[in-house]
C-alpha cells in the first residue's frame, strides 16, 4: 500500500467518528439520561408537548415534539422523534427542523406539521427497543442495590405537613434517600434541603401492596431547575405511577405512568398516557453507580478507532522520513 492510500484509510478512520457518532447498542443509561426526554418502551399515548426527543416502541396520538427543545441536552445521531410502530399521529407536530423515525411499522393514520424542515424518515437510525431497556434496567438494578450499600442521608417528617430531605453527599457527591411508597404518599409536600450540595440525589422508593402510586407533589424545595436535573426518583417494582408537579427523572421501568401536570425531567416507563406535558430537562449528575461519562466522550470503540488512524498516520511518518534520508 502506497503512503498516499494509507492516509487515506487512516483519515477516514479519524473522519468516521465524527460522521457516525455510537450507534444505539452502545449508549450507556447515563448518555440515554443526558440525551432523551423520554423513553416508553411499550406504549406512548399523549395529546401533550413533549418537549425534548422522545424514543417509545408504539407511538399514538396528537403530541407536538420538540417545541422546547433543552440547550444542556446532549447531542445525539437519534431524531427528535423515535418509534418502533409509528401507529397513529394525527396532525401532530415536528417543530424546530424536527424529524420522526420509525423502524417495524408505519400505520396509516400519520400526518405531521413539519415546522422548521423536519421530515418523516425510515431506520435513521435503525434501533431495537432493548438498546434502551438493556442499559437502563442495569442502571435502574444498581439504584436499588444503593439503598443497602449507600450510608442513606436523613428524611426529616417530624412536621406532619411536609418531608424534608436533608441532603448530605458522599465524596462523589452522591446522596441516597430511601422510603416506601406508602410513606411518600402519606406527606402533604416535600422539600429537599441542602440539594446543591449533591451532584446526584436518588430518591428510591419502594413498593408495597398494591404496587400503585398517586401523589400530588407540593414541592416546596426552593431550586426547582437543579432539582429537575440532578434528583433522580427510582420507583421498585411500581405497577402504576399518578402524579402530579414532579421534578427530576421518574424511572419506573415496569410502570404504567399518567400526569396530571408537566413532568419536569426525563421519564422511563413500560407505558406513558399524558395528561400533562414532558418538560425537557436532561440529567446532569454524576453516575450514583459508576464512574461519570461527560456528554461527548467516545466510546470504547470510538478510542479503538482513533488508535487505528492515529497508528496508521503514525505508519506514514515514519515512511515519508526514510524516505526523505534516503
């Protein structure tokens, strides 16, 4: 191989991360919380905004998407909206150059409003529904396990009309509060205290009896924008989730989820009937349960890749000085 085809290939090699970007078998549970507003891995039913990108086997309803699209949100290869069975979406919105994508299915009741240039478009990119549920249910398993692992921080309800969570982190400035299901349905607000002292604050809570949560939150806590971006609720075993005015990520991976009012921060669910909007803020914290992974790292095989054009750059130099002594 001459020296002129071999940058060539070690070029390209450089070049391709940058046009092709991890595929979805490769997004880790945090990438997904930094890049997605939600992710339904059954069915997504909503007349409502959904303010940031949106990934959900079975799409149905008259939502418009990613009118508010979040700035903090990290860039993705995904488009604003990603479905398996693009079923039924009449006159709904694409606003911002949005696009939708669809895989398996495209039912015939879909019409978009594209607003801003968006377009209707087939496997860019292809996905299965598991590259999301595979990551995030290991993630969802290990915000569980903190709970007996994780010195837990302190739940103050001495004062019957609210709970305060007095957030004190660790060293990596992860705090962990545990309470059951029953328990945070039983207080007539909450309030997190200290909060901003926490790159991530996990509230696990645990389900008894019947495995069914309704609350109207009055949240109380004074910095609702950090708490929409580092407070993560981890609902075990949830079989259905009511709520109104929640701030931070719900992940309720085997619930069925319906709001009464926005819900202010990244969702993951089984099933999702909207009631309310989903306001898009992504999750900025710390991994509770890894090492943290900034927006734009490459992957693994993304550093292997570069490896393989740098060598071979590396290859040429050494060609064009022999040559140049000879």
């Amino acid at each position: 191989m001459n020296s002129t085809k071999f940058v060539s290939v070690a070029t390209a090699a450089i070049l391709s991360m940058a046009a092709f970007p991890a595929n979805a078998a490769s997004l880790t549970a945090m990438q997904i919380l930094e890049q997605f507003n939600g992710v339904v891995w059954n069915n997504f039913t909503t007349q409502d905004d959904v303010e940031g990108r949106l990934v959900a086997y079975n799409v149905n309803g008259g939502a418009t998407f990613y009118n508010n699209p979040n700035p903090a949100a990290a860039a993705s290869s995904f488009q604003a909206l990603n479905a398996i069975n693009l079923n039924n979406c009449q006159s709904c919105n694409l606003d911002n150059g949005a696009s939708a994508n669809w895989v398996s299915t495209l039912g015939g009741n879909v019409h978009f409003n594209y607003n801003g240039g968006g377009k209707l478009l087939h496997s860019v990119p292809t996905f299965a529904i598991s590259d999301f549920t595979t990551p995030l249910n290991a993630f969802v398993a290990g915000l569980t396990s903190l709970g007996s692992t994780h010195a837990l921080d302190t739940i103050d309800a001495s004062d019957h009309n609210q709970v305060k969570f007095e957030v004190s982190p660790d060293s990596r400035g992860v705090a962990v509060f545990q309470l059951t299901d029953a328990q945070l349905a039983s207080f007539a607000g909450i309030n997190f205290t200290g909060l901003t002292s926490a790159q991530t604050t996990i509230v696990d809570v645990i389900s008894t009896g019947s495995d069914s949560f309704t609350q109207n939150f009055n949240d109380l806590t004074s910095n609702t924008t950090y708490e929409n971006e580092h407070v993560i609720w981890n609902f075990e075993n949830e079989k259905t989730i009511n709520i109104r005015y929640l701030h931070g990520s719900l992940l309720g991976e085997d619930a069925s989820v319906t709001n009464g009012s926005p819900i202010e921060g990244m969702l993951y669910a089984e099933n999702f009937t909207g009631g309310g909007e989903l306001h898009n803020f992504p999750f900025l914290g710390v991994d509770p349960i890894g090492s943290p992974i900034a927006p734009g790292v490459p992957e693994p095989a993304t550093w292997a890749l570069l490896g393989m054009g740098f060598a071979g750059l590396g290859f040429v130099s050494r060609r064009a000085r022999k040559t140049v002594k000879a």
